[in-house]
C-alpha cells in the first residue's frame, strides 16, 4: 500500500513538472481573455470562477461575447457547447487510456480539465493513464489560467493593444512545447503532426470546411487523422501493458 501511494505521489510530482509551463502560458494568455470578460461586465471574482470552472479559452470567449451582448442564457448554453465540442471527442480519447477498474470519480475529475494542452501530455505518456498525472497538471495550469483571468479584468485597458496581442502569442508557444518531443522521437508522430498542418491550412480554404467554425474543423481533422494513424500505424497492445509495468502504479486505489 505505502508502495501504491509513494508510486502515485511520484507520478502527481511528473504532472506538476509537465503542468507547469501550461500554467505560466495560462497565466499570460488569460489575461486577453480577462479583458473580455470585463467587457462583458463582469468582475474578478466572477472572471476567476468563470475560467476556473470553464477552463476553455474559445469556449469563454464565445460565451463573454454573449453575455456582452445582453444574450439569454439558453444561447449562451449553445455557443458554449458548440464552442467547446471537441473536447468532449477529447475525453473519449484520454478514457481509452484508463485501465479496467479505474473508478468513476478519478474519470469524472480528470474529464473536468480537459484542455488542448493537458490532453497533448497526457496522451504523449505511454502506458495507462494514472489519473494523479492530470491532477498534478491541473494542481497549477486550473489556478494559473483562472487567475490570469481575474487579473486580466483588472488590468482591463491599461495595457496597450499592441502588448495584449504579443501576449497571445504565448498559446502557440505552449502547443509547439507539446507536440515537438513526441515528434522528435517518433516519425509517426512527426508525419501526423505534419499532416495535421497540411489538412488544416487545406480545411481552412475548402467550399464547405471553411465555412465551419474552427472548432467543427478541428473535430473533423482530429477524427479523420486519428483514423489514419489507428489504421496505419496500430500501438502494439503488448508493448503498452510492458510500458504500464515500467511505470508502476494503477491509478484507481485512494
């Protein structure tokens, strides 16, 4: 048992050390979205409890553009769900990586902060997934986004414009932080990943994808592209159980 929670408590401390360039990139980029939320209306208190329990940047900004435009709250709910639909095609993902026995709760917490960046690492990782890898991602990149927010209201309009759009830049910082190791080590990867920027470039000027939103794109691409490397290039079952040993730990005992 001390060996069960020692082995969790290491693997908690590998997510903390993953989470937090994610949560400084947070930090920084939120503050765009914090300005918005004061347009919106709203205050601190109530842009950090909007980012801390809706952890999405696309998915907030649609919803603070409604709420600035004095919308109801059914359409609200709408964009929101739109906005946000890929991760739920994101969460089918991370929970095939569980293993049998993994409680409903540990699925149930790690589903609640399922950002582009968490489910970039977390999928990186080989072997099962312990769920106290995401908690220690969560630990800092859920307070680092949510208080970039808050502080972001604050600021409002004393940062000029030009310095707000420099901070973006930072999100594709943290993307390109993601997908460069895997990539480096693994051709496959490297292929999809260039694939990946081909079809979306290409998605972007079809007739009918670039009349999408970018978020329908992106579920189009990820399933389409998912697709190509499951049959092309299967993981080996084997190999995966072998890694899960290497790891230690089952990640569903308290």
């Amino acid at each position: 048992m001390h060996t069960l929670l020692k082995s969790n408590r290491q693997v908690f401390l590998e997510g903390v050390h993953d989470g937090t360039p994610i949560a400084l990139g947070y930090f920084v980029v939120s503050f765009t979205l914090g300005i918005a939320a004061r347009n919106a209306g709203l205050d601190p208190l109530q842009g950090f409890l909007a980012s801390f329990f809706n952890n999405a940047s696309a998915g907030e900004y649609a919803g603070f553009t409604v709420i600035a435009a004095d919308a109801p709250y059914l359409e609200i709910v709408l964009i929101t769900l739109v906005a946000n639909a890929r991760y739920m095609l994101m969460s089918c993902v991370v929970s095939q990586k569980f293993r049998p026995g993994t409680s409903i709760w540990h699925r149930i917490f790690v589903g609640f902060d399922i950002t582009d960046e968490i489910f970039g690492i977390t999928i990186a990782r080989h072997g099962s997934l312990n769920p106290y890898y995401n908690y220690g991602a969560m630990a800092l990149a859920l307070p680092g986004w949510s208080l970039g927010t808050a502080l972001g209201v604050v600021a409002g309009n004393i940062l000029p414009g030009s310095v707000v759009s420099a901070l973006s830049v930072a999100l594709y910082g943290m993307f390109l932080w993601v997908i460069i190791p895997p990539a480096r080590t693994n051709r496959v990867v490297a292929g999809l990943v260039l694939l990946s920027f081909a079809l979306s470039l290409a998605a972007s000027l079809a007739p009918v994808l670039s009349s999408c939103s970018s978020g329908t794109r992106t579920i189009i691409l990820t399933v389409v592209i998912a697709a190509l490397g499951a049959i092309f290039f299967p993981i080996d079952d084997q190999t995966d159980s072998i890694e899960d040993e290497e790891e230690g730990g089952d990640g569903h005992a308290a």
